[in-house]
C-alpha cells in the first residue's frame, strides 16, 4: 500500500470552507479573527505554491506539467475567486492570488475543446464527456469573471466563443449521472487519484450563474432556461435519492440545490 | 292524442338526457301528426314551421355537456397538471415556454384563480339543474352540498399545486437533515464518510464539503458554534496529519478514492 500523501483539492475545498465561514461574519469573535485570518493566507499561499508554470494545478503536491489536471484546476480558480472577495486576506496576498487565478483560467480557456468540454487530463483527451467537471468548470469560470481587476479574460474572442459553444452542447443532467476519471489516467506521478464528478449538483450550480450572464445571446439564454427547467422538474426526487449515500456526494447536491436557490 | 309529459312544458333549451332526446325526436313525429298543438315550450329547439328540431336539441345538449366538462376541467386544473406531470417531463418543452422571468408565484395564482373560477361555474352549472324542480328546502341542501363539493376541490387543487412546484426550501431541508446524520454519532464536529453509517470515518474532505454546503444553503438556519466546531475538527485533524487524504475507506467513500492502490 502507498503511504499518504497530499491532494491539492483538500487544500482548495478546506480554504473555500474556511474563507465562506469567514464570510458569514458570525463564526469567530474578533479577538479569534486574527487567529482565522493568519490560518486561512497560510492555506492560501501553500496552495498558491503547487500552481505549475503553465497555470493549472496537479492533484499531487509534485508540481510538473504531466501532473496537470483541470478537477485540481477548477477547485483552485474557485477557492481563489472566493479568497479576492474575502475580507480575511490582505491587498498583496490578494494580488497575488488574483495573478494566479487569471493564469489558471487562461490555461482552462486554452484547453477547453469545443464541442466535448474538458478532459481530466488534456494530455490524454477522450471521448465520454465529463459532464459534472464540465458544469463545475463553467460555475468556477463565472467566478472568476465577478472579480474585479482579474477579469479581462471575459473579453477574450476565445472565451466568449467558449462560453457560446458550450451552451450550445449542454445538455440536461439527470440526477444519477456521474463520470470518474478512467482507469488509464489514474496514476498521477505515481499516486492514486481517482475523482468522482457528479453531473446534477454542478449543472445547477452552473446554469444559475450562466442565466444571469449578460454576456449571452438571447437564444443562449432560453437554451439555459429550458435545460434548468428540465432539470428542475427532477429536484423533487433528490430526498428519495439521497436517503443513503456518501457524504460528499450528498454535500456537493446541497451545494448544487443552495446556489439554485439563490439565484432563484 | 295527448303529448307525452316529458316533451311537455319544461323541456328548455338545455336538455342533455339522451331518453329525453328520444322522447323529444318521437314528440316531433307525434306533432307532425298532430299540427294544432304545437311544442310551443321548446322556443329554441323548434325549426321555423314551429316543430322540435332534433339537431337543434343535440346541438343544445352537446354544448350543455361540453360547458359541463369545461366547467369541470376548469375547477381541477391543479389536480390534473399534476396527472399530467410525467407528461410534461417528457415534453419539458411545455414549461420552457414559461418565462423564467415569471416568479412560481404568479404561475401559482393563475392556476389557483382558474380553479376557484372553475368551482364557481361549476357550482352555478349543477345547482341550475339539481334545484330546476326542488322545493325551497331542497334547494338550500343542494346549495350546502355544493359548497362544500367545491371547498373539497378547491382543497385538493391547492394540494396539488403544492405537489407541483419544485419546492426548493423543502428539498434543501430534507437535503440537509440528511446531510446532519453524519456527524450525528460525532464527539468532536467531524463529518463522517458515509452519513448512513454511524460507524463510518470522520474526514477532513468530507466535513469540508459539508462546511460549505451548510454555508450555501439559503432558507435554513445553522448554529454559528455548530460550524465552528467541524472547522476546529478540520484544523485539528490538519494540523495531525496535514492534507492527507485518509486511509482504510470503503471505495468511493471520497470523492477520490484513496484506497485505489496502483503498482508504480
């Protein structure tokens, strides 16, 4: 058996945890607010350190170009948007994440692949689309598009194309759909990293930023409608669905259902 | 020869008996042998030599019993869109023609004015034909009885509008009570694996994912101490044995599975 090791999402999906909870303005006193503050930029700069040179991330913490993948990516681009809106990292902290925010999604727009979306792995393109990465990459974009400052790539010829082409080719999300990384890219510099994509709460979570994006045609916007009015009809049955299960999964649909919410 | 009594004076233009329909063609036959005493109650269903016209009468009755129906369909609108549901999924085009603009409130008053509407007409319709030949108590019984028919449907339509919007506050609540059993069994705040087994694993990934579900979630209320304490479970654990992922899991229990071992 392979000792442990670290996985860069932890790290993303801790911060984005810490800096919403920060947010919420009612978890620490002021005096356990420095305390917080200190704990989230170390998080913040430790995964600020395994950014590769080309902008993405690895699952692993050995920075190298064919350790590159868009899962480790996207969680990165997301916690990094939430830590420029946050009050808890200072102004040079926040520049520099913000570089490296734009960096990462320079390097998500040059891999995208129209009419298939983003593989795991770009070095190793496929088939079956990774609807759930998919979605959740789109959310994470949509992000990184509100800040301020970082944001001149929602200009770009190529992601306005991408954008178009991706609304073009989505399709609705039943609630049982998932893909997993496959068997042939699940060796990452000689670890383990097998990831789970849910389909559902991500199309969520992704439509509801995307039918508010004013960047979009008029019949973009109605294709968004009409896949999140499909989609809708299916919430009802989620309880049912989720009566057992694992608990991330169950974690990521409260996510996907509470950004519907909130942009309903 | 005397007319039969059925055809008589209180046949009106809304007769939809079929038997009386019968007696009505036999009564025209009878009048043609009798021209001295014509059907002079039946002043819309007569032709212009003054005789019963029988496609008169059928068109008067079709039209009583189309009114009826309509009336009918009308006041149980909700029930039967949500009859009809499964309809609809399969042609989610239908509800994509409702502009997302359109709060699911306004969608619900419309539905909910057609059916008291209905009920109302209903109502008038019946109690026009049960109380045509009843006395003054009977008539007030048919009222009663009416109203309370309608009540009834009204009640139920309303049930079933209920049924038919996807009620997002409900879902995330159910979501999230599920969601809480995972840290049910805890001492110390952590989420574990698999919220269905309270002998399953706290992990640091998990309690993080689930962190920021808690945090997303618009319509309920979470305790500030009750965050606090699975972020101080985080930091703890973090602090043990940094980002690791953790070990002996069930597989899929993460959503990567750490417990894939890959010979390197």
């Amino acid at each position: 058996m392979e000792p442990p090791y670290v996985r860069t999402e932890i790290s993303s999906w801790v911060l984005a945890a810490y800096l919403k909870a920060f947010r919420s303005g009612s978890i620490w006193s002021k005096t356990e607010s420095t305390v917080v503050t200190a704990r989230i930029s170390g998080y913040l700069n430790e995964l600020l350190a395994w950014q590769d040179r080309t902008g993405a991330w690895g699952p692993i913490t050995d920075v190298a170009e064919p350790n590159d993948r868009t899962y480790a990516t996207v969680v990165a681009v997301w916690a990094l948007a939430e830590a420029e809106e946050s009050p808890a990292i200072e102004t040079d902290l926040k520049r520099k994440a913000g570089q490296s925010m734009q960096n990462a999604v320079d390097w998500l727009i040059r891999n995208y692949r129209p009419n298939y979306g983003w593989d795991q792995n770009p070095r190793q393109p496929g088939s079956d689309k990774f609807n759930g990465l998919n979605y959740q990459a789109m959310y994470a974009l949509e992000k990184a598009e509100k800040i301020d400052g970082y944001n001149s790539f929602k200009n770009l010829r190529a992601y306005i194309e991408l954008k178009s082409n991706f609304v073009e080719t989505m399709e609705p999300m039943r609630i049982e759909e998932k893909t997993v990384v496959p068997s042939t890219d699940l060796n990452v510099g000689g670890k383990a990293c097998w990831a789970t994509f849910l389909g559902y709460p991500w199309s969520l979570a992704g439509l509801s930023e995307l039918r508010q994006d004013p960047s979009l045609t008029s019949a973009e916007r109605r294709k968004v409608r009409r896949v999140l009015r499909i989609e809708l009809d299916e919430i009802g049955e989620l309880p049912k669905y989720w009566e057992k299960g694992y608990t991330w999964a169950l974690a990521e649909t409260v996510i996907g259902v509470s950004y519907l919410s909130n942009a309903l | 020869m005397e007319l039969p009594k059925a055809v008589n004076p209180q046949v009106d233009d809304n007769i939809q008996d079929a038997g009386l329909r019968i007696i009505a063609g036999h009564a025209e036959k009878l009048q043609a042998e009798t021209p001295t005493q014509p059907l002079q109650t039946v002043p819309k269903a007569k032709n212009a030599s003054g005789l019963v016209n029988p496609e008169e009468l059928q068109r008067l009755s079709t039209r009583a019993i189309l009114g009826g129906g309509l009336f009918l369909i009308l006041s149980n609108i909700a029930t039967i869109l949500e009859l009809m549901q499964d309809g609809f999924k399969a042609l989610g085009i239908v509800f994509s023609i409702i502009p997302q603009q359109i709060p699911s409130w306004m969608i619900v008053t419309a539905i909910m004015i057609a059916v008291v509407a209905g009920n109302l007409l209903l109502g008038r319709f019946l109690y026009t034909r049960f109380t045509r030949h009843a006395i003054s108590t009977h008539k007030v019984g048919a009222a009663v009885f009416l109203m309370l028919l309608g009540s009834v449907l009204i009640l139920a339509n309303a049930s079933s509008v209920a049924r038919l919007r996807p009620n997002l506050p409900r879902v995330t609540n159910e979501l999230v009570s599920n969601l809480l059993r995972a840290t049910a069994a805890s001492q110390d705040g952590g989420f574990r694996t698999d919220y269905g087994s309270p002998t399953s694993r706290e992990d640091a990934w998990t309690t993080a994912q689930s962190v920021q579900a808690l945090l997303s979630r618009a319509h309920i209320h979470i305790k500030s101490g009750f965050v606090l304490v699975s972020i101080t479970w985080i930091e703890i654990t973090l602090d043990l044995v940094g980002l690791q992922i953790q070990w002996n899991l069930p597989m899929s229990a993460l959503k990567s599975r750490p417990g894939c071992w890959l010979p390197t």
